[in-house]
C-alpha cells in the first residue's frame, strides 16, 4: 500500500470492520499528554510566582508561550518594530513551529496537540450519549456559511489588537480561560465564552474550532498547500459515502479527491470507517511517496517531532526568550490590563513611570522590590487589593490631568 494510511492493514480490496476507538488512541493519548503539558506549565508559572522554588525550569507564563500572540503582534511589529505587551521572542518560535508543522502535515496541531479542542472533543462524547442527532442539529450549508466567522474573528482582532497596543482576544479567549479562571486573574467575559463552546461542544463536534478560532482559520489556510493530504484514490473508492458522514467537521470526503477543506484537523476518521483498503491516504502528491510510514503511531511521532523539536533546539541555543522583551513597548497599559501576576517593576514601565513614583502613589515603602506581584501588596499594606490598586491609580491619573 502506498502512501501514509490509517486504515486495516491487509492485503487486498474488500471491506473491513473498523474499531475506530482503537485507531484513535494514539492521537487521543497525544491529547492529553500535550493537555497534561500545558497544564503543567501553567501551574509551574502559579507556583514561582507564589514564590516556591521550582527544581525544574519554568518556560513562562501562557502568554509568552502562545502561538496566536506572534499573530496577534505582528501588526505592531511590521509598523514600527514593536511588540505589543506579554509577547515575547518566545511566542515566534512556537508559531514557527506550529508553521512548520502545518506545511508538512496540515492543521494536524488542531487534531492532535490542541487543548481547546481536545476539549471540546471530550465533551462532544458525552453529547454523542446524549443527543442522537449530535453534530446534525444545523444543515449543511448553514454549517459551512458559519464557518467563514473565522475569518471575522480573525481580522477583527488583528486590527484592534494594532490600533490598541493590548492583548484583546484576551478577554474573550476561552483557551485562557480554561488554563486561568482558577486563579482568579481571567476575564469574565472570557470565561462565559469558554462555558458557552462547552454547552456548544454537547450538541456539534468543536464548535469553537470550525465557527470561531482565528488561529485555526490561519492555519486552514495554510494547510492547503501542505505536503500530505487526505487524498481518495477513484479506482479503488466505491462511494459508499461513510468517509463523509464520519468526518466530524462535516467534509463531503466522497465528492473530492483531495481534501483541501481549511477546518480538516487530520484526525483520521474518514480514513478509520473506510471499508476499502486503500480508498483514503494520507500521503503525498504521489502514491510512492512515504510508503513506508502506514501507522498512527508514526503520526503522532511526526506531529510530536515537527512542533517540539524547533522549540527544544532554541530552548538549548538559548534563543527562546520567554522573558520581558526590548521591543515591548513602554507606556500601553490601562488600568483594565493590570492583574495580580504582574510586578510593580512591569506595572511601572506599562504606565510609563519609575518604580519610586509608582510605590509612592500606593502608598506603600519606596524600597518594596520591583519583583513584588500585585496580589502580595495585601501582605504590605491589607487594604491594598487589585481594585484599591486601580482606584489609588485611577485618582492620580485624574488628579494630574486636571
């Protein structure tokens, strides 16, 4: 058999049962490692800034490490050399990665390493026990007009994010959410729209994923000149049709003969119900290109290594900068951004001011570390929290520009 399959390995054209939750397990184990990771980071990231010591090293926090700051900066950047605030260099390897990635593979990130949608993926399981018309509760053509919300979402946030000099996805990022509303420093906003994509996930299959991520819509424009693609090869196809009724993103796989579709995440569902060996391949614009690789745990080895092996190689050569970088420009911040993780030292310079000035409009000692996060101020002076920190700053930008 040529080309990369996911399907029955035996010889010969016929029919074969498919136990799809058997072919799936690699990616489904991927899923949570990467959900495992991620978590893990996060909490690293709570627990320094705690003030415990670590014997581990601590990447950053989720916003120096997110793929979609690169995008979300890159309007600053290309205007006058800036980052926007909580972006890092960090933030460009991991996309660069995620390129990668999608170049060789398509938006494999989307169906293998994506927590949100492993997510919405766990919760479309219980939806399916549930509900019998699970992911069939819109029609076809309603499905797919939704789908260009994507793009809206897209350039509505490249655009106030330029203008703005902020991270405003933010407030509505379910994927900050999931990690963060915890910890008490998350949008409210963000976190109804995070419980809303879940309620959605029991009645579609990745809601968020296939009618609102600006990342995913990036990358599915992407992936159509990726290397491998689903292809269906029509001397062997009997169209049948299951291949498109499986695909949970709702792809008419029968009627193409190469998947092209922007929301395909390359879970292999298609490919796992076809009961034609060699119908469905993931391969190359060729049936001899990748021949050898026929297994799922060969995928996820190649999505595992395309992603983390950029990142780890910069993380070793010292380039993976997750720290506060010199193009981050000075004097963005509003009171709205300021939360409990930041330091007087970060506030100071958001606000365009020295720390001396800052700890004086406080109220607080003029020799208190410029590390100090905002939540440990209650700890100095107990009436110091996050809101008293807004007005007490709030008082004397009106004070001076009166």
């Amino acid at each position: 058999m040529n080309g990369l399959s996911f399907g029955s390995a035996k010889q010969g054209v016929r029919r074969v049962q498919v136990n799809t939750r058997r072919s799936q397990w690699v990616r489904r184990s991927v899923q949570i490692l990467l959900f495992l990771f991620v978590f893990s980071v996060v909490l690293s990231h709570y627990m320094e800034r705690r003030g415990l010591e670590l014997p581990w090293p601590v990447l950053g926090n989720f916003h120096a490490l997110c793929p979609f700051g690169a995008v979300e900066s890159a309007g600053r950047l290309l205007l006058d050399g800036a980052l926007i605030p909580k972006i890092r260099v960090s933030n460009f390897w991991v996309f660069g990665s995620l390129i990668l990635l999608t170049l060789v593979l398509g938006s494999a990130f989307c169906g293998y390493l994506c927590p949100l949608g492993s997510v919405q993926e766990w919760t479309g399981r219980l939806g399916r026990r549930l509900f019998r018309k699970f992911n069939r509760f819109s029609g076809h053509r309603l499905d797919r007009v939704l789908g260009f919300m994507r793009y809206g979402v897209l350039i509505l946030i490249l655009v106030q994010t330029t203008l703005s000099l902020r991270l405003v996805f933010q407030r509505v990022d379910p994927f900050y959410a999931l990690f963060h509303f915890w910890m008490g420093d998350v949008f409210l906003s963000a976190v109804i729209v995070l419980g809303v994509v879940l309620i959605l996930s029991l009645f579609f299959e990745r809601p968020w994923c296939r009618w609102f991520c600006p990342l995913g819509a990036l990358l599915g424009l992407l992936q159509r000149v990726s290397f491998l693609k689903i292809r269906r090869q029509k001397d062997v196809c009997s169209g049948c049709g299951k291949c498109s009724r499986a695909c949970p993103m709702g792809i008419t796989v029968a009627r193409i003969q190469c998947v092209k579709d922007s929301r395909c995440n390359r879970c292999g569902s298609c490919i796992d119900v076809c009961g034609r060996e060699g119908a469905l391949l993931l391969s190359g614009p060729r049936r001899g290109v990748f021949a050898p690789l026929k297994s799922r745990i060969v995928m996820g080895v190649l999505v595992l290594s395309l992603f983390f092996l950029p990142i780890v190689s910069a993380i070793t050569g010292g380039y993976f900068n997750s720290s506060a970088s010199k193009l981050e420009r000075p004097g963005t911040l509003t009171l709205q951004d300021i939360r409990g993780s930041m330091t007087l030292g970060e506030m100071a310079r958001g606000l365009r001011m020295d720390t001396a000035s800052l700890t004086a409009i406080l109220g607080i000692p003029p020799d208190t570390p410029d590390t100090t996060k905002m939540y440990d101020l209650e700890e100095i002076d107990g009436e110091l929290t996050i809101g008293q920190v807004k007005d007490r700053l709030s008082y004397h930008m009106e004070k001076r520009g009166s």
